[in-house]
C-alpha cells in the first residue's frame, strides 16, 4: 500500500492511498474543521466520507506531466507510464498551482 499527503496552500488537507483495490481519498479531520477550507478539486468536494475508485481519480491523474517531461520521469525514476501513483509521488512534490502531494512513509 503506498500513502500521499495531499496539501492545499501548504495545509495538510487529505490522505491519498493505493492498494489492490484500488484509491481511497480522505480529507484530513482538522482541514474540515476549518471555515475556510476549500476542496482539492470540484470533482473532490468537501466532505467527511472518503472517496474510492478502481481507478487513480481524475484530478490527481491530471497533475502528473505529460510529453517530454513524463518521458524524463520515467527514465529518471525508472517509473513506467501505467504507474499513476509512483508518478504523482515522484513528480508532484512541487506543482503548479495550490495542490502539493508528498509521499508518506
């Protein structure tokens, strides 16, 4: 099983993780406590429940690179292309915008 921190604004806001059966995204207990929380995703709206899917969801599938800087992940890394989650592990640390995934060890 492999375990994401999922960050909003630098502020821990859910847990990503992947098993046999697939990905499971949690939001983080205090980051709903707070007013002024705003969901990773509008495909990803606030909520206490977590979110399942057989498949790597939509939104953080969409923060890995594409083209020649995928190509450059998977050769540095030693990643193939079918892995999503060693992917976003490896290359969203540091993304463009508001989300931030660091991997849990």
């Amino acid at each position: 099983m492999r375990k994401a921190k999922v960050f909003m604004h630098n502020e821990l806001a859910g847990l990503l993780t992947e098993n046999e059966e697939g990905y499971t995204f949690t939001y983080d207990t205090y980051y709903l406590a707070q007013q002024n929380s705003l969901p990773v995703s509008l495909t990803l709206p606030i909520t206490s429940t977590p979110y399942h899917s057989k498949t790597l969801f939509a939104f953080f599938d969409g923060l890995i690179p594409e083209g020649w800087l995928l190509e450059i992940a998977e050769r540095n890394w030693k990643l193939k292309s079918r892995d999503r989650m060693g992917l976003l592990l490896a290359c969203c640390r540091d993304c463009i915008g508001a989300v931030s995934i660091i991997e849990e060890e």
